[in-house]
C-alpha cells in the first residue's frame, strides 16, 4: 500500500505566507508547483494559495514603502 503525501514545499509555501514571509512563501510555491507537474504529487492548491497570499503580501509591502516614502518626503517637496 503506497501513502500519498501532499508536496512538502506546497505546505511550507502556504504556512510561510500565513506567517507573512512573503519572498519564502513565493519561492517555495514556485519550486512547490515545478516538483507538483513533475512527480504528480497533490498539494497544487496549497502552494496556489502560497503564491497568491505571497504575492498579495509583497504588494503590501510595496505599497506601504511608498507610502512611508512618499510621507517622508513630503515636507521637503512643498517646503
């Protein structure tokens, strides 16, 4: 009898994300999904949802660096 295990990174790329290591959670989700089309193995929606969340949090990030950015600078630029 042959036990089906879900891919490892898939869960690491979804647990990584909730945790809002979003770089990590990318990475693996990509690497997650390679291994996944290559082996068969199930964890495909759970390295998606890695990827989203992943993806969500480094847009985030991005958009409150702006905003810190643009904050900062902004008494320089009316002055």
């Amino acid at each position: 009898m042959r036990v089906v295990t879900t891919n490892a990174l898939a869960t690491t790329a979804l647990v990584t994300a909730l945790l809002g290591l979003s770089v990590v959670a990318v990475v693996c989700g990509h690497v997650a999904r390679r291994q996944i089309r290559r082996t068969g193995e199930p964890g495909d929606a759970q390295a998606v949802v890695g990827l989203v969340v992943g993806y969500l949090g480094l847009a985030a990030t991005a958009v409150g660096v702006a905003l810190v950015v643009g904050l900062v600078t902004l008494p320089f630029v009316t002055s």
